[in-house]
C-alpha cells in the first residue's frame, strides 16, 4: 500500500527533553576515537581528562534523539527498507558541557522516485536549550527504498556538493578500533545491524558495520582538528551524504580542501564512504 505524503509530512514527532553532562561528553567523544593519542592534550579537552569536558561539536546529532520513529507502522513506511542518505548539522553557537536540552524533530520534504525507485525524506532537528535559546539544527536525509511512486512531487531534490577537481590540501587519519560499533551504540543506537554477527548477516554483510554517525563523528573530528585547530566555537556546519558501509576497525581517511570540502575514505578497501562533503565556520569566528 503507498505512503500517504500528507500523513507523513504531518507526522507527529514528539519532543526530546534530556539532562547531559561530563559522562554523556567523554562517552561521546571517546566512541569516535577522540581518546587514541592520551598525549594529545587538545584532544584531552574533549575527554574531561584535565578539567571539564568541551562538547564535540558533533555530539549534536545524538541529542535528543528522537530515536527509530519510521518503524512506527502509523508512519505506513517499509522500515526494513530505511537507509539514511545525507547528514548535516549547524551549530549556532557552542554546545555547554552540561545542560538540559529539547530537542525537536519533524519531516521538512518528502520526493517521490518513482515505482521501484524508492522516496526520499528530509527532516530536521533543532536542539534549544532551557531559556528557548536554538543550540544546532540537524539535517537528514533518509532514502525510503520501498516507498516510491505514491504519487508525489519529484522535486526539489537536494544538489549534492561538488568537491574540487584537484588533490586535496590535507589529509586526516582516524583509526577505528574492532570494537568501536560497541561503544558507539551507548550514544543511543542499539540497531542490531552494528551490534549482532546474525542480523548482519541477514543483511548481506559478513559482519557488522560501524553506525553511519559514528564515522560522521570521526569526519568531524578531522575537520575540528585541521580547520578549527580544535577550537568548537569555529566550527560552524557540516553536510555529507553516505556513500558506502564501514567495517568497524577500519582506517578512515578525511581528505580535506581549503575551501571547506571534504571526503572520507575507508583506506583498506580505498571506498569513499562519505562524500559531498562541505565544512563551514561559524560566522565571525
């Protein structure tokens, strides 16, 4: 049966309220490799070893997670068939290291593809904190596979960004570790898909692969380090679409361009697995 758009579009998601402080910061940070180098003092700061933990700027897109709503079958969406496409995120002024937070999500767009060529949705979450004050905008993409030729618009599709035709200006290495899926799902991800041999294997994998946002995470962490010198009140917005799995104790490569663009490679299978990407500081920063 299709989709109904207007159901969708309308959809009622409801609001996240959460309390987070220096444990929630440090786990964060730690399942996206920031801990690696215990020398490395600039990444210390993110970890609350030496006096109270500055927020990863990325941490924005587990707050307030309004968790796996497209499974709700009221939705009327496969979700067996949910990929999820692209991922930005604006931060509008500094995440502080402790709070309350509410977080808002709801469906901004929705394409038809066509018969058999699936949908996309775009949504949006704005995290506020207690005086109303909006901390960061995420945006998302997640490409409905199932749920195409409903009848709907078929434009306007989002233009991916293209990256320069030359090689990039920098370069930025982060090993994952073979148990970093495990870590990571503590964020508020426990899709067995990343978590349990049986399940990935059911979905064609031969083992499990990293959480999309993880590997996001550690594209953040190259870009916090090589165009912020990790100062996060620099670190403006990032968009990147998801281009292809990564197996948890992989290599992964951020190749960086002076003007914001980026990409990042799985190194032993030399994949792209996010591409498109563009980093922007924040203004007057």
């Amino acid at each position: 049966m299709p989709i109904d758009p207007d159901h969708l579009l309308t959809y009622a998601i409801p609001p996240v309220t959460q309390d987070y402080g220096p444990a929630d910061i440090a786990l964060y940070a730690l399942s996206i490799g920031m801990g690696q180098d215990p020398m490395d003092l600039r990444r210390l700061a993110y970890l609350g070893a030496a006096g109270e933990a500055r927020a990863m700027p990325s941490i924005a897109t587990v707050l307030g997670h309004p968790g796996f709503w497209l499974a709700d079958p009221a939705t009327g969406v496969d979700a067996l068939k949910v990929v999820h496409g692209e991922q930005g995120m604006t931060l509008h002024r500094p995440l502080p290291p402790r709070g309350r937070i509410t977080a808002r999500t709801r469906v901004t767009g929705l394409i038809d593809k066509g018969p058999g060529r699936g949908a996309l949705l775009y949504s949006e979450k704005t995290i506020a904190n207690e005086n109303d004050a909006v901390l960061a905008t995420c945006r998302g993409t997640t490409f409905l596979r199932g749920d195409g030729g409903f009848g709907g618009a078929s434009e306007p599709v989002r233009a991916p960004h293209q990256l320069p035709d030359r090689a990039p200006d920098h370069v930025f290495d982060t090993p994952t570790r073979p148990e970093q899926a495990l870590l990571y799902r503590w964020n508020g991800d426990p899709n067995p898909l990343h978590l349990d041999p049986a399940v990935a294997a059911r979905a064609g994998f031969p083992r499990p692969i990293l959480h999309g946002l993880c590997s996001y995470g550690c594209a953040a962490h190259a870009l916090l380090a090589v165009l912020c010198d990790y100062d996060d009140s620099r670190f403006g917005a990032m968009d990147a679409r998801f281009t292809a799995h990564v197996f948890p104790g992989e290599t992964l490569r951020t190749e960086i361009w002076a003007d914001g663009s980026f990409r990042t490679r799985a190194v032993e299978r030399d994949v792209i697995v996010i591409g498109n990407g563009l980093f922007q500081h924040r203004e007057g920063s």
